[in-house]
C-alpha cells in the first residue's frame, strides 16, 4: 500500500514545473541508499522547491542565532550558525546538480552537514535537553525538520560520487568545526557550539558538565560516520565503473 501511494506521488511530482526529469538510478549498497525509491524520486524531481524551503530555512535559521551572535567575536559568527550553514550547502548542491553543474567538494559538504547536523540535532532535544520552556510546536519544528535533513542528505549519492578531493574538503569543514565547537575555541575563550539550555547553571554558561561532553561526542560520531558513508561510496562507484 505504502509503495503504490509513493508511485502515485512520483507521478504527481513528474506533472509539478521542473519535475518531468529522469531521477538518475544507481545501484548502491543498502545503506548508502536507504529511501524508498518513489521518495529518492519525488526528492529529486522537487530539487527546486526543496532546495527554495532550505534557503527559508538558512534564513530562519541565521535570525534563531541572532542571540548568540551578540554573545560571539563576528570573526567566529560563521563557526556558529552549523544547521543553517547545513541547509545552504544542501540547497545549492540540489541547484548545481539540476544545472548539470558537477561541484564535488559542495555535494561532500552537504552530504556531511545533512547527516551530521540533521542526526545530531534530534539526539541534543531528544536525550540531552528535553521541552523544557520550548513551545511544543518548535520543539516538534526541531525535531523534525532536523530529520528532514537526513532524508535529504541521502538524495545526494544519487548524483555525487563523492571524490577524495571533495571528502578532504567535507572533512576539514567539518572536523575543524568540531574542534573549535567543543575542544579549542579560536577566537574568546569559549566554544563556539550551538549553546545548550543544560549549560546555563546559576544564570551563567558553563562547558564543564556531562552534557557539553555528550554533545560533543555525537557530534565527533557523526563526523567519523559521514566519512566512513562517504569514503564507502567512492569505493563503490570506482568498484562499479572498474566491472
């Protein structure tokens, strides 16, 4: 039942402006290609739309930091905003792909930031912070719209193929942001992660609790997981094209 409403809402897809392309096919392994196929295709087809609601969503995003950045050196204001960030690179890796632009190094940073960002979001409200004051809407919004990302990230080796150049560049991004969220501020004396509501203690910031250590952990996680997804492709696709 589910598979035949998913062709019908490929179909439907194929009929929206920009939608009538042929969503490239692969043959990948289980868990580099874990969407359902009508839903890798109705993604595909809706590159446009997706890729203008990511770019709503940086723009939301940048205005929910808006706090922090007061709190932040503005040379450090562009280590701060990671799921924005996240959103923008997704958006114009989606744009690229359906201008028949091959960008490797944007696809290699979405993918890491849909994954990392897009997983490690959920986890932080979901074991480490709770609803607390949030409204349940935007706890819900977080939540969701987080996974989202996930979903999205997954769309991408459909049409990248993820060289080592492009890893390398997804890595430093992503491995240096780790660094200097959690371990080694650059700029001030304090990380420069997303601030959690478990670390205000007595009315003040601290980093010196479990759950600043939890967080960076995942975080740390997800970077080693999207390199190992990554990396696992490319030997998958040198391994198809070599038979």
């Amino acid at each position: 039942m589910l598979d035949s409403l998913g062709r019908r809402l490929d179909a439907l897809a194929a009929r929206t402006p920009g939608g009538d392309i042929d969503p490239p096919e692969r043959e990948l392994p289980w868990y580099l290609d874990p969407l359902p196929d009508w839903l890798a295709a109705v993604g595909l087809r809706l590159a446009w739309p997706i890729a203008l609601v990511n770019l709503l969503g940086t723009i939301a995003g940048f205005y929910y930091y808006l706090p922090q950045f007061e709190r932040t050196a503005r040379l450090a204001w562009p280590l701060v905003p990671d799921s924005p960030v996240a959103t923008l690179f997704i958006a114009c890796s989606l744009v690229a792909w359906r201008l028949d632009y091959d960008v490797p190094w944007l696809h290699a940073l979405a993918f890491f930031g849909c994954l990392k960002l897009g997983a490690w979001a959920p986890f932080v409200q979901l074991v480490i912070e709770g609803q607390g004051a949030t409204p349940l809407w935007l706890y819900q919004f977080l939540i969701w719209s987080h996974a989202a990302m996930v979903v999205q990230g997954f769309l991408i080796p459909r049409y990248a193929d993820f060289p080592i150049g492009g890893v390398a560049v997804a890595l430093a991004w992503y491995g240096f942001n780790d660094v200097v969220d959690y371990f080694v501020p650059v700029i001030g004396d304090s990380p420069h992660h997303t601030v959690l509501n478990a670390e205000y203690v007595g009315g003040a910031i601290t980093h010196d609790i479990a759950a600043h250590d939890l967080a960076a952990g995942f975080a740390v996680i997800l970077t080693m997981f999207a390199v190992f997804l990554s990396l696992s492709a490319r030997v998958w696709f040198v391994r198809s094209e070599s038979l």
